[in-house]
C-alpha cells in the first residue's frame, strides 16, 4: 500500500518524471532508494528479509511495471553505479519489444515495437534531451552510446501515450533517471576496470591502439543540515579500443534490371548468354555489383560523463534541485581500404546465376586490362558533446495540492576532432589489375585476380580523394509546469503546460578529386615515395568468416601512413585545398527552429467495485511553429553546350526561409482491473505523433547543377510537413505470483498516418531563362528540325544565329557538326523547375504481442525470457522495381537472461536475439532493400563481494563473437559482412 500511495502522489506531480522530494519516487515509479521498495510498511510485522542485489533490481521492476498507469517497462539498477550493463542501449535490448541498432560494436540507437529510432523520444530526468550526430545529421534518433551508465538509477520505457509526456515518440519515451543527493544520502564510491577489446588485435599495427584500456568512476553523495541540504557528484571515464573489419559491396547493386536488357548503363549481363551460366530469363529480374571492399577499422574511443546535483529542502512540503550534466565522446577512426570497381563491358563478362524470378550472381567475373587497384585509407576523429542544466522545484501546498516547476537548457553538438577532417578517403592504386570477378557463394564475398598486381610496373600513386567537414547542433530550451489536485476520496485532477524551442543547425562540406582513373602524376614511381607503402595479407583480419581462406582470395594489401602519403599527394598536385574540408563555403548549411507550446490535463479515479478498477482520462493539445532557413544558390541562366548538355549557371549564395505550423489534440485513456491481489488486466488507448526528420522539413532549394530540354531538378523540404500520427491501442494481463516472479501477456495495434512521401512541383524560375522553347528553338522547329534532335535544333541555331545574343559558334567538329553555346536570352521562357519534395501521404499498420515470465528462486537462481512477435503488412516487395514505402526496423526479438546470487557471489548470463529487418529501402539512392541478418549475442558479468565495501567484477559483451550480415533483395546480394570481436572488463569497486 505504501509504495501504491507513494506512485499515485508522484503520479500528480508535473513535470512528469521530475523525482518526488518527499520519497524519491518519479510519476508512480519508485526509485532504488525509495524507502517504500526496500522497507516494512509501518503496522505490519517488521520480520520480513531485506532483498538486496539483483534481486532487488528484479522485484523494483516488477514494482515499476505494476504500478503505473498504462504499460510501462524499465530496469532499476540495483545500487547506483552499478547498471546492468556497460551501456544504456545494451541494458534497454533485454526489455521486451525494445531492439537496437549497434555502431563499431556497441548499442546505439533503438527500436521499439518495431518503430525506429526517430520516433523515439528520450528524456533525462523527465526533459527531453537534444541529439547530434554527424552520421545522420538529419535525424532525431538519440545515441545512447553517448551516455555511461554509471550515474543511472533507472531508465523508464513508456510504451503506450501519456498525456503528461513530452510527444514524439510512437514507439516509446524512454525516461532516463540519475541519482538524487537527499535519496541517496551519505555515500561515496569508485569503480576501476580494465577493458580489453579483443577486436582490437584483429587489426594491422598501424591502425590499432593499446591492448588493455582504463575506465574509472566515482559518486559521491552528502547532505546535511537534517537533509535540508544534498550534494552529489558523479563521473566516469572510459577508453576503448576496437576493430571493426568488413566486406561490402559499398555504393550497392546496380538495377533491379527486367530480363536480359541491354542499355547504355553499366550494369546489364550479355543478351545472348555469352560467358553466362543459367542466364535470368526473360522476366526474371536480376541486379549486379559496382564494386567490392575490404575495410580494416580501427578507433579510438574516450567517453567522459558527469554530473553534478545540488538540493535545498527548506521544509518537508518543498524540495529544489540544480543539476548540470556533462557527457563527451571522443572517437578517432584509422582504415585501409582494398577495392576495385566494374564496369560491366558487355562483351567481356563471365558470370553465373541463381534462379529466378529473383536472380543473383553466383559467381562475376571481367575480362579486363590495367585496370585500377585501389588501396584506401582514412584518418580522421569526430567529438559528441552534451551540456545540460537543469532547475526543479516540487511544492506541496496543501494536502490536496501538488505544484511543480521545470526548466532546462541543454545543448548536444558532433564537430570534427581533426585537421584531417570528420570524414575522408584518400584513394591509392595501381594501374596493373587485369581479369577480375568475385565469388558470392560464401558468407563472404571473395576477390579473385588470377593475375595479381604489377607494382613495379604501376607504382602506387594518389588518385582521387574526398574530404569532409560538418557541424551539428541542436539546443533545447524547456520550461515545464504543473500540478495536481485531489478531488473526493478517491480522485486527482492532473494539469500542466510547458513551452519547447528546438533548434537544430547542420553544416556540411566535402572537397573532392575526381582523379579516380589517374592523373595526379605522370611518373608515379618518381613523383611518390614508394616506402610509405607496405604490403600485408587482407585474408588475416577475416578469418572468422566463412570464405576467408578460399585459396583463390587476392591476399595483397598494401598499407600507408595517411598523413604522409597526404601530403605527398598535395607536394605533387600543389592542391592544399583539394585535401583539406573547410566549413568557411559550406556545401549546405541549415537552421529548423520548433517553436511548441503544450497544456494537458488528466482526470485519474479509483473504482470502489468487486474488482478494483483504476482509471485515467487525459488529453494532450500541442501547437508548434516551424521556421527553417537553408543556404541555396539560385540558378540565373542556362548554357547550352552540347549535344545534351545544359550546365546552369549560378548567382551567389542567399538564405532562404521557410514556414509552416501544426496542431495535436491528442486524447488518452488508461484502465486496469484487479482480478485478483496478484492478477491485473489492462487497456489503453491513446494517440501519439513522431516529428518529421530534419531533412524532410528542411529551408532552401538544392538544384541540380546540369539542366534537361524539360528544365533543372531540384529538392526542397517542406516545413509544413505534419508528424506520423499514430493511434495505439494496448492490451496486457499480468500474474505477479511473488514478488520477484511474473508472467505477462502484451498485445498491441498501431494505425499510422501521414508518412512522409514524395512528389515533384513544377513551377517557373523568377531568375533564369533558358534557350529551349525560345525565339532561335521555334525557329528550328520551322526549318523542319524535330524537338527530340537536338543535333538538328543545335547545328540550325548556330550557323542561322551566330553573333545574335545568346549565340556564340566555336566552329565544327570532326563529324561536321556546329559546336558552340547557346544562352537564354530575354523573351525566352523561364527555366522550369522540376522540385522533389514531401508531402503526408502514406499510412502504415502494425501490431503485435509481447510475452514476458520473471522467476526468481529460492536457492538465489533466477531467469528472465521475453519474446516479442512484431508485424506489418507493408513489406518491401523484393520483385518490385521502382521507388517504394515501407516500415523499417520491424523485427521480431527475445530475451533469455540467466541469474544467480547470494551473500557473495552474482552471475548473470544473458542472450539477446533480434529477427532479420529491414534497415532502408534504398541503397546508395537506388530502389534497393537493405536487410540486416538475424543476430544474436552473449554476455556474461560475475561479481564477487569480498566485504561489505569491496566487490569485483568480470565481465565479456559478446563472449560468443558474434558477426553481422546486411543484404540486399536476397541472401546472396551481400551489402556488408561485419567483425568485431569480444570484449573483457575486469573491476573493482570500493564503498565508503
């Protein structure tokens, strides 16, 4: 009953997820240090036993879930500092329906029920929380790799709508708890651990880092004045070293191609068959590779974490807390790449095919002459930063009356951390490669050059190169307010309103030398060191894989310092700017300011019934305003200078801005029956939004820079672009047979409108002309020359208008045709614009169950298994050939999580499986699926107590060394095969 009455007093209280003063409890969710988890309630017999530990954990989840209005899951920590696992989106995977996205290892972004990470929202403390990140500068997918866990008491998954909640995400709103001084008390610790990646010595030397890396944290809590004042303090460092190698069909498989076409693009097999083994049929469709990698990864990672909360609780009815939090991730990144690249010439192939009516190569192989042999590298480092702060007040004014205050700024920025740039590539090769085909019938593609490389012949030299630079930041401004008001015996009047401002500014810039075939030097083997290279076997850093010791496999790898052999290139070329990105001319630079101002009220009531009901009636109503600003370059003119070619020329850059506004009134409704002391049955039913990507809703127009007889393409966001509405309905029937043990049965339905979708508006340009359609065009026509001629229209206009304006003739070619310009003149139509943007117009469904059963022992062994089945019946088609709508990131997932504990000793092993899914329905901008292969990984941590202040711990992330596979529209047309490695922590962590 205590802990009921403490979460329906936290309950009332707005912001939503700010921590109750007065118990340590947070919107109905008790805290690790509430009083009301670990202790009797007061008259009842005191002889119970006091559970600490894992089982602790276990019993404050099931709490957690019990309680609150709607269906919620999370994990408690079992003390502070000592989370679950070593990173937040590692701990979030074990709960049912939640499935995350890894980079370099480790978990990332999440996904829940089969939503993706945009439309997820995450909060610290009951804020919502900025995100930045490089990779995906438009996104709003929040990296969870970011953030230690060391500081986390708790992280709340809210899986069904809350009118109390900031909206946003339709899976989830994932609330992340830190610690408070006046819950915690007098306390202080340190954490030591020794992190060995073991991927780390999967890597050449020159790319890899020390062997044994450190990571320390710390907390510490004190308060005194009686409690009326509360300090604490926590940090943590971490550095990590790792590997991650792959095999990859990097820029994607070019078509879907229909049967045996035959076209002017690099891509089709033979008509006739020749050289091909079980060619596609005719309506089969079948696609082929551009090109196939061999990476080597290595990075450097340096986490840094801390924060630190001051309380002031001057009386018992008001408590304020001022918090400052700090997180920064350090990453630098060294690869080598080897790569080669087809051409498909159509006489000159030799291949052999599945069947169809998907067909895909077995085996590809060219015919070709000193071709290039590329080997790439990069050396380049990025740093995420995150700054928060934070101030809260909770005010009882009265028996009946709750107040609340909460505001906070926080900024998230990713910035480069090198001169060399966030991003780069700089292409290397030999011009000695000749026949050349690859093997797709393993689990890795295999490189075969029967032939090898010449490099005496071909001296390595530079080719081409691209550098990049980019900036993103986000800042959020918030202020929430709220309160709570009892009616009656049994009833609450919930109320709140908040005002948000999101601003969100990305920049960008890549400098490039298309010098791909050569050109940089004449006489490579004099103009570039030759030393700075040195070879080494690629099929060593693959062995895990199956293929890598095809004896066919080419197996020379030739490695370089970067910074060297960078600036070899630029003493050659005399083109410091060609290798060094600047942000001072940005090829894009981006500003979306979200303006939102939200109230919601929220009636709950118990029912005095046979069954005792609990019911929640709320609504949320939002109104934002969008202002985005984009850097673009309008184009004034267009030139025609050949045949088929239209470059359009451009003025200077301008900003341009643009606006749009929307509205929610987004309704909500909890009910949950006891059908029993330990049965419960629930319902809920609520509407929720996700926002539209940053990309989607962005300023300003990018144009193509070459125009076509019918005008110039562009994109454009459209700010007036409303969120994916969801509608959500829930059901769940939960068993609470003891305290630590549970079964629950979970359904859900998702009905989801107004996807973002394309379409192309066509309008006039107010600033460029364009000779199609113009005086000299029509004049063409007349003479008798057809439109679609263009050599007609051409060689008329130049030898009947040379010297007029806009004529200017060069003279004629070795085919007898005029060659020359031809410029929009005045009177000449305006250059039509043909512009890509979003509009709401796709719908989706999914739905799905959820299983979970917690079991604990009396002998300290324990077990948790959950299964989540997910589903969709918009599914990519695979033998579909143009652009296409579906749900990314559905996939089916389960849990199984082993436990022991006693005074002394805690084993936890645990198994994580998430189904195949679909990652992205284009591939390099082609109308190709990107799959990503079941996965499944082991961890295991033990911990030993040698005191009551001294306990050690080992544990290993994915100790069974797991790979990952990504393909594309079948199992044989591989994207990505991935390595990485298990990893070894070895702690110890002291109390005083």
């Amino acid at each position: 009953m205590s802990l009921a009455v403490a979460s329906a007093c936290a309950a009332l209280v707005a912001p939503a997820f700010a921590q109750d003063a007065s118990n340590g409890a947070s919107n109905g969710i008790a805290s690790p240090n509430d009083p009301a988890v670990t202790a009797p309630v007061q008259g009842v017999a005191t002889n119970t036993v006091v559970v600490k530990g894992i089982r602790a954990s276990m019993q404050s989840t099931l709490n957690l879930k019990r309680n609150s209005d709607g269906i919620v899951d999370g994990i408690v920590a079992d003390d502070i500092g000592k989370f679950p696992d070593t990173n937040l989106a590692e701990s979030l995977q074990r709960i049912s329906g939640v499935s995350i996205d890894r980079s370099r290892g480790e978990g990332a972004n999440v996904t829940v029920r089969g939503v993706g990470p945009d439309l997820n929202v995450v909060l610290l403390n009951g804020r919502q929380m900025p995100t930045a990140s490089l990779a995906d500068q438009a996104g709003r997918a929040f990296d969870f790799s970011n953030l230690a866990s060391e500081a986390v008491s708790q992280i709340q998954v809210y899986k069904s709508a809350r009118a109390d909640t900031p909206p946003g995400g339709i899976g989830a709103t994932l609330n992340i708890m830190t610690g408070r001084p006046l819950d915690l008390g007098n306390q202080a610790s340190i954490g030591v651990k020794a992190v060995y990646d073991k991927s780390n010595n999967n890597l050449p030397s020159i790319d890899a880092g020390k062997k044994v890396t450190p990571e320390v944290s710390g907390l510490y809590s004190t308060t005194w004045n009686d409690g009326m004042f509360g300090l604490a303090v926590t940090g943590s460092y971490q550095s990590r070293n790792l590997g991650v190698n792959q095999a990859a069909i990097t820029n994607g498989w070019l078509g879907p191609y229909k049967g045996n076409t035959v076209s002017d693009d690099p891509g089709p097999i033979p008509a006739n068959g020749a050289g091909v083994t079980n060619p596609p049929k005719a309506s089969d469709i079948y696609l082929t590779p551009q090109n196939l990698s061999y990476f080597v990864r290595g990075s450097q990672r340096q986490r840094t974490n801390g924060q630190l909360t001051f309380q002031f609780r001057p009386v018992k009815e008001l408590t304020t807390t001022l918090d400052y939090t700090y997180a920064q991730n350090k990453i630098q990144t060294k690869y080598h790449e080897l790569s080669v690249w087809f051409n498909h010439p159509l006489n000159a192939q030799t291949s052999s095919w599945t069947n169809g009516p998907l067909a895909s190569p077995i085996y590809y192989e060219e015919q070709v002459k000193n071709q290039d042999l590329a080997m790439n590298g990069g050396n380049f480092a990025t740093k995420s930063t995150l700054d928060s702060i934070g101030f809260n007040t909770q005010w009882r004014a009265s028996p009946a009356l709750r107040l609340s205050l909460d505001m906070h700024h926080s900024q998230a920025k990713a910035e480069k951390d090198s001169p060399f740039g966030s991003n780069n590539d700089l292409a290397t090769v030999t011009f000695s490669r000749n026949t050349t085909g690859v093997d797709f019938s393993q689990e890795m593609p295999i490189l075969v050059i029967p032939g090898g490389a010449n490099y005496q012949a071909s001296p390595n030299q530079v080719s081409g190169s691209w550098f990049q630079d980019g900036l993103n930041k986000m800042k959020i401004d918030q202020i929430q307010a709220g309160g709570s008001l009892k009616l009656f015996q049994s009833s609450n009047l919930n109320f709140g309103l908040s005002h948000t401002k999101v601003n969100n500014h990305s920049v960008f810039q890549q400098v490039q030398r298309d010098t791909w075939a050569g050109g940089t030097s004449n006489n490579a083997g004099v103009d570039y060191d030759q030393s700075l290279w040195h070879a080494d076997s690629i099929s060593q850093y693959f062995s895990k894989l199956g293929g890598s010791g095809d004896p066919r496999m080419y197996n020379q790898f030739m490695l370089f310092d970067f910074a060297k052999v960078r600036d070899n290139a630029i003493k050659v070329t005399g083109d410091q700017a060609g290798y060094t990105p600047s942000l001072a001319n940005p090829s894009f630079d981006r500003t979306t300011i979200e303006k939102t101002k939200a109230l919601y009220m929220q009636f709950n009531t118990d029912w005095d019934t046979a069954l005792p009901m609990h019911t929640g009636i709320g609504f949320r109503y939002e109104k934002t305003d969008v202002a985005s600003t984009g850097l673009a370059k309008l184009p004034v003119g267009v030139r025609w200078i050949s045949q088929n070619e239209l470059p359009v020329d451009f003025g200077s850059q301008v900003f341009q801005t643009q606006h749009g506004n929307y509205s929610n009134f987004l309704p909500t409704v909890d009910w949950d029956m006891d059908l029993r002391s330990d049965l419960k049955v629930r319902a809920s039913y609520g509407v929720s939004i996700g926002r539209p990507r940053y990309d989607q809703i962005q300023g300003g127009t990018t144009y193509s820079s070459t125009a076509g007889v019918t005008g110039v393409t562009g994109s454009s966001g459209n700010p007036a672009l409303t969120p994916v509405k969801s509608k959500n309905l829930d059901l769940s029937a939960e068993w609470y047979y003891t305290k630590q043990s549970m079964v629950s049965l979970g359904l859900f339905h998702k009905d989801l409108s107004d996807y973002a979708g394309q379409t192309v508006v066509t309008s006039p340009s107010p600033t460029a002309l364009t000779p199609v359609g113009g005086a000299y065009w029509k004049s063409a026509i007349a003479s008798g020359c057809v439109a679609t001629d263009t050599t007609c229209m051409r060689d008329y206009i130049l030898k009947n208008f040379n010297g007029q304006p806009g004529v200017t003739s060069t003279g004629i070619n070795g085919e007898g045709h005029y060659t020359g310009t031809i410029t929009g003149v005045q009177g000449d139509p305006a250059l039509p614009y043909q512009i890509t943007t979003y509009i709401n117009q796709k719908k989706a469904s999914l739905k799905g169950a959820e299983v979970n059963w917690q079991h604990m022992f009396s002998n300290g062994l324990g077990f948790q298994a959950n299964y989540t089945y997910v589903k969709s019946d918009l599914k990519y088609d695979n033998l579909g050939t143009g652009n296409q709508f579906a749900l990314v990131g559905l996939s089916n997932s389960a849990n199984l999580v082993g436990i022991y504990e006693d005074d002394k000793w805690s084993v936890r092993l645990a198994y994580n499986w998430r189904g195949e899914f679909l990652a992205n329905v284009a591939d390099n901008g082609k109308p190709n699926p990107q799959y990503v292969e079941p996965y499944g990984q082991t961890d295991l941590s033990i911990g030993y107590n040698v005191n009551k202040n001294l306990s050690v711990s080992l544990e290993a992330i994915n100790l069974t060394d797991s790979t990952q596979r990504t393909h594309g529209r079948s199992d044989q047309q591989v994207l990505q095969v991935t390595t990485g490695g298990p990893r070894y922590m070895l702690g110890a962590r002291y109390k005083f």
